[in-house]
C-alpha cells in the first residue's frame, strides 16, 4: 500500500503549471538575445560589406530598390515635413512673441530644420516604413524557404537581397532629408506670413543670415549612417524571421520599434562626432 500512497503525489504533481521564470533569468535570456542579435547583425554588416566587391553588381536590383525606398517615400515626406515646419513655426512664433523676439522665429526654425529635424525625424519617420518593408519581404522569403533555395542555387543572399537595398537607402536618405529640409523650410514661412504677418522675405533673409553651410552638412553627415541602420536592421530582423506568418508581423513589428531607437542613439553620437569635428573645416 505504501507505493500506491507514494504516487498519488506524484501524480498530482505532474498536472501543476510550470513554475514562471524568475526576473532575473528573464532579465538574464533577454540579454543574451540582444548580444545574440547584436553578434549576427555584424557578421551580416560585414558579409554584405565584402560581397559589395564581388560580381555580379546586381544594379537592375539596386535601380528598384531606389524606385521603392526612394521614389514611393515622397509622399510621406512632403506630408510630414511641411506639416512638422508649420507646427515648430507656431510653437516658436507665440513663444518668442511673449519676449519681443518674432523677428528671431527664421532664425530658430532654420537652425532646428538643418541641424536635427530635417535628418532625424525624416529617418525615424521614413525608417518605419522602408525597414517594415524589408523586413516583410525578406521575412515572407524566409519562412517559404527562398532564401533556402537562394543558397541551394548559388547565389548568396547578402549579395543578392541585403547590398542593393543597404546602398539605395545610403544614397536615398540624404536625399529625402534635403527634401524635407526645403519643405519644411517653406511651410514655416508661409503660416508664420498668414499667422504672425512677419513676411516671408524678412523670414528667409533672417534663417539664411543665420545658417550656414556647416550647419547643412552638420546634419546632412548623419543621414548616410541612418540609412544604413535603416536596411541592416530591417534585413536582419527579415532574414532571421522564424514561426510562419506570425513570425513576420512579429519580425516587422521589432523592426519598427528597433529602427526608431537605434537612430536616436546613433544621432546623440554623430551629433557629438560632428560638432567635434565639424570646426576643422
């Protein structure tokens, strides 16, 4: 009878939940994930970086690559970026106008769009839809097993899929960036000459007086980097995709959300690495 008492217990045991992880183990799996990550995103930087010297060039992919991350951008750019200068033209035009300083409102606006606004919120903005793009299309890819039948061909995918879409976004950013620089620029002027009657004349003489070429290009160093952040990121999360379609709406989501931070990191230091620099020239 003392076995049959003994595995009563044992048997009531084995239906009990598992017991939840503990939030240092948590804490523990969540950084080895990112070390993980972080270790597979170099060695991919790294194989597209040597591949870019082998042949075939791969240029038809890159042309449609610049079509789709560059050209199908404008609207969300000319949209946002005027609307962003009418919203920084308002707020700066009544703050300024309580101290007696509206005649400074071209001066600030003009400043704010070429140093920061301009590049940063047209990567972060722009980012969410390319990276989204790619790492949808790659994710697709991966979980139907082409990227498979894109090695057993041959062929190796950081050729073929990452470097087409990491040189079109280098050379697309800077200049979606210029575009909504300009803008922005105009839409600032025009509500501050219809809302604040300080005419557009004056407003562009006194941002023009006050930016200069070190200011541009202060800002416009940066876009190149995050339009690399931008296409590794999104290939990455894209490629590594796993579970099916959920899998790639999970991939996607992560890449939006690992976009948006890592351009606001890496524009802390590019700013710093630019106003370091930046004088010796």
């Amino acid at each position: 009878m003392m076995p049959a008492a003994e595995e009563e217990p044992q048997s009531r045991r084995s239906f009990l939940p598992p017991p939840e992880p503990k939030p240092v183990d948590q804490l523990h799996e969540r950084a080895l994930g990112f070390v993980s990550h972080l270790g597979q995103l170099s060695q991919m930087t790294a194989g597209t970086v040597r591949a870019a010297f082998r042949r075939p060039l791969e240029f038809r992919e890159f042309i449609r690559q610049l079509e789709s991350l560059g050209v199908a951008s404008l609207g969300i750019v000319v949209v946002t970026s005027v609307f962003i200068g009418m919203v920084m033209s308002v707020q700066f035009a009544f703050g300024l106008q309580k101290f007696g300083g509206m005649e400074y409102t071209g001066r600030v606006v003009g400043l704010s769009f070429s140093r920061e606004l301009a590049p940063t919120l047209t990567a972060v903005i722009v980012g969410g839809r390319i990276g989204a793009g790619m790492a949808a299309e790659l994710g697709s890819m991966a979980v139907t097993e082409q990227l498979d039948a894109v090695r057993a061909l041959g062929a190796d995918p950081l050729k073929k899929l990452v470097w087409p879409r990491l040189a079109a976004a280098i050379i697309v950013m800077p200049i979606l960036a210029a575009l909504a620089l300009v803008l922005g620029f105009s839409g600032a002027m025009l509500i501050t000459d219809v809302e604040f009657n300080i005419p557009a004349g004056f407003f562009l003489r006194s941002a023009l007086g006050t930016v200069g070429m070190k200011d541009f290009l202060s800002g416009m160093f940066k876009t190149p980097f995050f339009g690399a952040i931008i296409a590794l990121v999104g290939c990455h999360f894209g490629m590594t995709t796993r579970g099916g379609t959920a899998g790639v709406g999970d991939s996607t989501t992560r890449t939006v959300v690992v976009i948006s931070i890592s351009i606001l990191i890496a524009d802390f230091f590019l700013t710093k690495v630019a106003i370091i620099v930046w004088p010796a020239f």
